[in-house]
C-alpha cells in the first residue's frame, strides 16, 4: 500500500491505493490502481496486469458480455452495448452488492457478482464516492493518456462506460483465461 499522494512507479513492486488510505478500505472493497500499475506497465489489451497466472484484466469486450449476459432487457451483442455513457437497463442493479451501498438503494446482486461501491483515488491524490460508486478499469487504452473503464453508482440501475486518465486510482476485476 502506498500514499494516495504518491504517483505508482514500474519499480516490480505492485502497487496499491487505499481508499482514504485506510488499509480496512483495501480489506473491504480491495485496492485501487493508475491503469499503468494494474497492467504491468504493458497497452496490450487483454493483458495479464496484475491478475494471477491464468487470469486477465477484461476487456472493454469482457465486460459487455457481462453486462448483456446479466441484462433484463438487452442481451449479449445487442447493439446498446457499442455505445458510451450509461447503457443497458438493470445490469448494474444485478452485479451490485445488497449491502454497503448508500442507504435506500435497492440492488439484487442475482449472480452473486457482488459489487461493492469502493469509490476512486482522483490524480490528485484525494479519494471520493464511498459509498456511492465503483470504477473498474478495462484493459483498452484510449488514446496516449485515457484508458476505459466501467463503473456502478448507486442511483443508476445501469452501467457507464467511459475513459479517464490513466493517473486516476480505480478497482481490478479479473477475468478467467478461456
């Protein structure tokens, strides 16, 4: 665990944020990551990062087959997907914990994904949106300083996929190898 304060380095040491660098935070919602970290210092999508062997960071392409396998409305490959911003219908609702949201949100959690709102650390060095939120990092760049990303808020019952700069701290979900 380092400092929120502290940029991550390609030092061969993984490096992690804590939420309000509380290591309870890294115990409850797990550890926050600049995309740069979380990949190993590698911009091939798809790339192993920081998962353990047999493992990857998903895809922007994984997660829309998560959301679309989970969906009420629209299914995998639906074109709804291909968008940016907030898309879907319930697909967030469906993946976010029943517990440790902001009070008077109403989640199933129907595939026992469980997503826990652990916020993220802004470039500065400041974290925000707990109990509110959760980003997750895909392994797709974007552009030289972006890279994508997916996240949950606990006042959509869909899902937001959009890029930020790769300085921010956001979470890792890894992906098994087929």
């Amino acid at each position: 665990m380092i400092p929120g304060t502290q940029a991550m380095a390609d030092n061969g040491v993984i490096e992690k944020y804590c939420y309000k660098d509380s290591g309870d935070s890294c115990t409850k919602y797990g550890g926050l990551y600049q995309w740069d970290e979380a990949m190993q210092y590698s911009t091939i999508t798809g790339a192993r990062g920081i998962c353990p062997a047999g493992w990857h960071i998903p895809s922007g392409e994984d997660w829309k087959v998560l959301e679309g396998a989970v969906d009420s409305n629209y299914g995998i490959g639906a074109g709804i997907w291909d968008q940016p911003f907030w898309i879907g219908f319930d697909d967030g609702k469906n993946l976010k914990s029943v517990h440790g949201w902001q009070p008077g949100v109403s989640n199933t959690d129907l595939f026992g994904f469980t997503a826990l709102p652990g916020g993220y650390r802004f470039w500065s060095g400041n974290f925000f949106e707990v109990p509110s939120a959760t980003h997750w990092w895909t392994s797709n760049k974007n552009g030289t300083d972006y890279a994508d990303y997916l996240n949950f808020t606990f006042d959509h019952a869909d899902g937001n996929f959009d890029h930020m700069a790769r300085e921010y701290g956001y979470s890792i979900r890894c992906v098994r190898n087929n």
